[in-house]
C-alpha cells in the first residue's frame, strides 16, 4: 500500500522526432549563422583597414544597430505577406549582395549605408525561420524544437567566432566573402529542399474582441507587447555582455585575450548546459522558466562586482549568467509562437526579433552612463536590477494569463508545461 502511495513522476519526453523540414531548416540556419563574422570585427575593420577614426567607427555602427531594430519587424511582415520562403529567399540574396560589395566601398557615407543595409538584413531570416518552425512542427513538439534551433545556432555562433578570430589578423576582407558564402549556401538549401512550399497557415479562429487584423491588432495584445517590453529588460542586462564586460574587465588590468576566454565559456555553457537543462525545462511553465533566466542571468552579471582583476571571478559569473541566458531563449519562443495568431506568426515574432537591434542601441548608452556616474560597479548593480525587474514582471505575467479567461484560438493562451 506504502508504495501506492508514493508520488508519481513525470514521464520523460519521448524522443524528439521531426519532419524533415525542420531538420533541413535547422542546418541552414546554423550555416548561416555560422557565417556571422563581420558584425563582431566591423569596427576594427573601419579603424585598422580602412584607416577611419573611432568616432567615424561609432557612426558605422550606430547605423549598423538602427538597421537592426527595424529589419526583423519587416521581415516579419514580408513573412506574412509574401510567405515565409519568398522572405528567405529575398532577404538572403540581398545581405549577401552587400557583403560582397563592402570591401569595395571607401567613403564613410557609402560605409555607413553599407552598415545600414547589413544591420537591416543580417537578422532579417530569423522571423521567417521561427514561423516556418510553428508552420512545420506540431504544437506539442514546438518548445523543443525551438530549443534545439537555439541551440544549433549557438554552435554556428561559436564557428563564426572560431573563424572570425582565425581570419581576421590577416585576411580581414575575406570576413566579407565567408559571411556572403554562408547566406548563399543558406538561400540554396531553401531553393533546393523546398523549405517553406506548404500551404500558409491561416488562423481557425478570430479573437472575439477585436476586430483588428495585421499589425494593428499585434499593438492592441497587451500581453505580447508586455512580453516584448520584458525582453528589452533583459536584453539590455544581457547586452553588457558585449558593450561593458570588456570595458569592466579592461579596468581590471586583465588583458583582450581574457575576453576572448570568456566568450569561449560562454560558447562552450551554452552548448552543454542546453541539453542538461532540456528535461527540466519541459516539465515547467514556459515563463516561469524565462523568469528563472532573467533573475540568474541577473545574479550573474551582479557576480562581476566580486570578481575584480580575476579572470576566474569573470569566469565563474560567465557561467551563471550563461545558464540564465540557456533558460531564457530556450523557452522565450514558446511563449511568443502560443502569443501569435496562426496568420500572424512572421510579424509576432519579427517585433519580438527587433527587441534585439533595440537593446544594441540601448545598452552602450547604460552601460556607458553607469560608468561614468559611479564605475564598474554600478553598471553590474543596475544590471542586476534589469534582470530582476525582468524576472518579476515575466511572473506578473504569467498570473495575468492564469486568470484571462480563454478564448476560442486553442494556441493563445496554453502556456502550461510542454506535453512532448
């Protein structure tokens, strides 16, 4: 009788098990972003090959990141409109056009549209390839799924890295033509295999309360909109990774090389922590999960007050923040994909998307206020908080939705535990 009594556990999730689309998709994307080298050397590019100033570097990149904040957005209305393959297609002939003709262009004005255009385009498929993996995947397999993608892309990151460091002290022009070469080979597996040829879902229901369509219902769904709100929290927490890491850790007298090495424990945390945290993660509701993310990614830039002038503090704050950001994007997708009616998938997630251009924007200008107002330590603090707040308003949300009565579009609000 004792041993009736006992709890009963969760079975584990069967095998994920795919059509063959998903699997195409996910190895074009992960070649693509395999050959995301330029964005990170572009302005050593500008400065050490094309001999501009650092302001005329900045200028570069500012038009870079105001090319980035609206590309996903429109792409994610072309995915709507025009379908998911067509955006593929023409977005991916389109960035590797400009990164064929970078090397050509001399003048700062010419440099600074170039950068523009790339800014506008590089992450322009990422709308697409998330709603093709809504359009292809069953629902109760999509929180893996887009964990997976995740995970491949990161591994395609971590060979752009690789390669970005291996070129670029001797043959930084060639960055170009390894970019253009993995959009290419990217634009021909779509060709090739077909991906995105099925018939446009179409929403089986309309929302009762609304009579809006396209965009203009998009910006009346609160929740979706305080879901974006609540990423650029934590994006602008999670940017410092970028914009004030390497200023902190160069006051600390440690050396670029040191940097190099974080990156790589964040490369190598992602890649291993994933598919640890997978079991774990598809027994919990999606955005509590997310929540979790923020508040550790939180704790772990707050680690870096205590690491000072130590490349293993930097270290072991790397890891935790680095499984804040596991927990955060594996689930953040479910929650978008559950948000967005069927018809709406590419302009859902392209606003999403843009949140990330927006942070590029944001963040340097906190994170450099923050230093000049009271130094490292005050950047780390106010990152802990963006993360917290993060955290909190994720779990706000999530009571929200537990107690908005449903309505008839079965996706719009099942935000419990993935069943697969």
């Amino acid at each position: 009788m004792a041993r009736d009594n006992r709890p009963t556990l969760k079975p584990r999730p069967a095998p994920l098990r795919m059509p063959a689309a998903y699997w195409t998709l996910v190895a074009g994307f992960t070649i693509c972003r395999s050959g995301c080298v330029v964005v990170p050397f572009l302005s050593l590019y500008l400065v050490r090959q094309q001999h501009f100033s650092a302001s005329d570097a900045a200028q570069v990149s500012a038009a870079f990141g105001a090319g980035w904040a609206i590309g996903p957005a429109i792409a994610g209305w072309l995915a709507d409109r025009i379908g998911r393959r067509r955006t593929l297609l023409v977005t991916l002939s389109a960035v590797t056009t400009v990164y064929l003709l970078l090397p050509a262009l001399h003048t700062l004005p010419a440099l600074t549209a170039a950068a523009f255009a790339v800014g506008l385009l590089f992450d322009a498929p990422r709308p697409a390839v998330l709603a093709l993996v809504a359009d292809v995947v069953p629902e109760d397999a999509r929180g893996r799924a887009y964990a997976r993608l995740y995970w491949a892309s990161n591994i395609g990151a971590g060979v752009a890295g690789s390669v970005g460091t291996a070129i670029a002290d001797r043959h930084m022009t060639a960055l170009f033509y390894v970019a253009a070469s993995s959009n290419l080979a990217f634009a021909v597996t779509v060709l090739i295999r077909r991906i995105g040829t099925g018939p446009r879902p179409t929403a089986p229901h309309k929302r009762p309360d609304s009579q809006a369509t396209g965009y203009q219902a998009l910006l009346r769904d609160r929740r979706f909109l305080a879901l974006t709100g609540l990423t650029l929290l934590y994006l602008c927490s999670y940017q410092q990774v970028l914009f004030g890491l390497p200023v902190a850790m160069d006051h600390d007298g440690l050396k670029p090389s040191a940097y190099g090495i974080i990156s790589l424990i964040n490369a190598i945390g992602v890649v291993a922590f994933q598919p640890l945290l997978q079991p774990w993660i598809d027994r919990r509701t999606p955005l509590v999960v997310c929540a979790t993310g923020a508040i550790t990614l939180g704790l772990g830039m707050g680690g870096n007050l205590g690491a000072r002038q130590s490349l293993i503090g930097y270290g072991l704050a790397a890891a935790i923040w680095t499984l804040g950001e596991v927990l955060f994007f594996s689930s953040i997708m479910t929650v978008v994909e559950r948000l967005a009616p069927a018809d709406a998938r590419g302009r859902y997630t392209g606003i999403w998307a843009s949140t990330m251009g927006i942070s590029a924007l944001i963040a340097p200008l906190i994170s450099s206020a923050a230093l000049d107002a009271g130094g490292p330590e005050l950047m780390w603090a106010t990152s802990l908080a963006l993360g917290a707040l993060a955290a909190a308003g994720l779990l706000a949300l999530k009571r929200r939705m537990d107690i908005t009565p449903t309505v008839p579009d079965a996706v719009d609000l099942d935000l419990a535990p993935g069943r697969t």
